[in-house]
C-alpha cells in the first residue's frame, strides 16, 4: 500500500465516524464512489440462544455491504465480514454473528445512513428520496415501518432546543402519511420518532411521556416548542383552521382536550 493510499485509508477510517471499525482498504470505483474494506475490532458477542456472553471464535459469516454517509461528496459502501463467536454452555454449541451498535442485520444501511434516510423524508415523498438518493422505494419502507413506535430515551437528552414535527407522504397524490417527529440538540437536528399516522390522538399518545416538572436538566423542555411545518395551511382553510405555534409544555397543549396540532382560525 502505497502513502496516499495509507493516508486515504486513515481519513476515511476518522471520518466514517463508526466504533469498534478499523479499515483495511479504500477503493474508489470506476462511479466515484469509495468502497471500503474493514473488519470489527469488538471482541464478543452474546449467544443468540441463551443470552449469555461468548467469546471462542467461530470463523466469520458472509461479506455484507452497507451504504454509509457520504464523504467529500462520494457514495460510500462498507464491506465486512463480521466474527462469529461458538457457545459453550448450550448443549448444541450454537454458533452466533456478533451485533453491533451501527447497523442492524439485513438492512443494507449504516444506522447513520438510515436517520439521513428519514430527514431527507421530512417535507418530501418516499419516491422523490428514493430518486433523489438512489436508494430502493422499499428499503425506505422497511426503515420507515421499522422505526414506527420506537420509544424515546427521554433521560439521554439533557437539552432539547426544538421540536418539528412535519408530515411525510408515502406517494405524491395518495392520502397515506406518517409523521416524523425531530429534535435540534447541539446544533443537530436528530430523529425523535415515527409516528404511523398524522391523527391528533397519535400525536398527543406520542406526547403524553414528555417529560415535565423535572429537575435539574429537565427544566430545560419548559420552553421547548413547535411549528407544525409540513402541514400544508391549505388543507385546513376550507375547514377554519390554520396551523399555529404550540408551546408542549402547556397543560393546555397536552391536556386530553387540546387542539394539539391546529385551532381554529378568527377570520375564517
């Protein structure tokens, strides 16, 4: 290898920004794009039987490919083969490929990929992304229904500026939503949630674990708020309604009678 190639291999090793990876070889393909080649340096797993650690080797499973971020403009594809690891205390010795953190199995995508999927989503249809980032219409489906009433570790976020909650339409022309519901914390906006439908009642069952009246950090969400962007003013005009700004840490917006997401417009 020569030292360019060393050094390419370096950054793209700090820049893909994933634990327990070391890079092997970057190759970039007759596309542009970088096709890396690494191995995970995390040592164990846990049996899939049993639940208990592991840690005799057992070889390695079959090459996986992942899109991951871009960097400096390029596509970027992952190839490893991750570690099996043998048991010894279940009475067939079963073996296990070793889980990690940033990315789950047979998806195809890096974790990080896969939230830059959703925020692409928002004010946006499936199939526009799916053009725009030359990923599959039903790949997007299966992140969207995958992510779709995954709780929020509320005790992980010390700080939550923003909340956003835009409406994303399945096809253009179609009456199928989700919602997706965002967060800005140091400076980034991240995913909260997806909601399988824009109903008031799904929005406020989504709500009523925010947390309040906590210490300390906590106090931070009294004055987190909202606008209902996406939400096209339009759709609620022939009805009275426009959209308007919500404070979430008003009784009066979580309350079980709350016009969460609109009220009704003075002048019609």
């Amino acid at each position: 290898m020569s030292s360019k190639e060393d050094d390419l291999r370096k950054a793209v090793e700090v820049l893909l920004d994933i634990p327990d990876l070391e890079v092997k070889e970057v190759i970039e393909s007759r596309d542009g794009s970088y096709i890396v080649t690494a191995i995970s340096t995390k040592e164990g797993t846990e049996c899939h039987k049993c639940g208990k650690r592991v840690e005799k080797p057992y070889g390695y499973g079959e090459w996986v490919t992942l899109r991951h971020l871009p960097i400096l403009g390029k596509d970027v594809y992952i190839r490893i083969r991750m570690p099996k690891y043998q048991c010894t205390s279940c009475d067939d010795n079963p073996t296990t490929t070793q889980r990690v953190s940033w990315f789950e199995p047979k998806s195809g995508h890096t974790k990080a990929f896969e939230k830059h999927i959703l925020l692409a989503c928002v004010n946006s249809t499936i199939s526009d992304v799916s053009i725009r980032e030359g990923v599959g219409y039903e790949a997007i489906m299966g992140l969207i229904e995958r992510e779709i009433g995954q709780e929020v570790d509320w005790k992980k976020i010390r700080k939550l500026d923003v909340l956003g909650i835009d409406e994303i339409a399945l096809k253009k022309g179609h009456k199928d939503f989700v919602v997706i519901v965002t967060g800005r914390i140091d400076g980034k906006t991240v995913i909260l949630g997806v909601l399988e439908d824009r109903l008031k009642a799904t929005v406020k069952k989504f709500f009523r674990v925010f947390p309040r009246g906590y210490d300390g950090a906590y106090n931070t969400f009294v004055r987190t708020c909202t606008i209902i962007t996406s939400m096209r003013q339009k759709r609620f005009s022939e009805k009275g309604y426009t959209l308007s700004r919500i404070d979430f840490m008003s009784p009066s917006c979580i309350g079980m009678d709350s016009k969460l997401c609109v009220r009704k417009s003075s002048g019609g």
